[in-house]
C-alpha cells in the first residue's frame, strides 16, 4: 500500500541560468538517490521556491532543462518567492516534492551547497 510523502530539499546557487540549472538538477538527482526514486508516476508534484535575489533562470524551468534520468514532463511544477525575512540565507532554491511512496517508507531530505544551515536535523551531510 502506498501514501503521500513529501521530501524537502534546498540548495545554493549563483544567479545564472547554468548555474540554476546544474545546482536544480544536482539536488533532484541526490533527492532521487536518496530516495530511492525511480518512476515519474509516483510523482505528484514538485514545488520550488527562490529567495528574491534568484531571477535568471526559475527553478522549474531549469528542471526540465536538466539531464535527470526520468522524464519530469508530466509532473506538475510550480515556483514561487521565499518570503523577504531579514538574516535570511541568500540564494537559495528550495523545493518540496510529493510523492506516493510504500507506507513503510522513510523519506530523506536534502539540503546541498551551503544549504545545510538552513536544516541541519534534516542534513545528513550530503553536500
């Protein structure tokens, strides 16, 4: 039996569309890694978020430019703005992906590239 699970991820980027692009697909390929993911129908949908200092390039945009191993044509994608907070870490794309995956699952989140500081009961180190 499965159910929804959604896996949170974040990682730091340069504002630039190949650097978008490479950092948006190491995260969702270290998502996939990590979770074992490896069938685009278990796949709800992703949602991204960019702090306000990241316009080059949106995240989703950058996803389907990527080279990730399954097809993300028909996952619905979405992309917003971080709210403005003082102090808040810079460049950062975050994202939260949905997923059915069995019950008994344990998802891991991953945070990349500086992101780590963001969550670090969450990070494993896996930068």
């Amino acid at each position: 039996m499965n159910r929804i699970f959604c896996i949170r991820g974040a990682i730091c980027t340069e504002n630039n569309a190949a650097s978008i692009v490479k950092n948006v697909e190491w995260l969702f390929k270290t998502i996939l890694k990590e979770n074992n993911l490896t069938n685009e129908k278990d796949f709800v949908s992703i949602q991204f978020t960019v702090t306000t200092d990241i316009d080059e390039l949106n995240p989703a945009a950058a996803l389907r430019r990527g080279k990730l191993g399954i097809d993300v044509s028909h996952i619905p994608l979405f992309c917003s703005q971080e709210p403005i907070m003082k102090n808040s870490l810079k460049n950062v794309i975050r994202t939260m992906i949905t997923v059915y995956l069995p019950e008994e699952s344990t998802v891991q989140s991953v945070y990349l590239n500086g992101a780590e500081v963001l969550r670090p009961d969450l990070s494993r180190g896996n930068s």
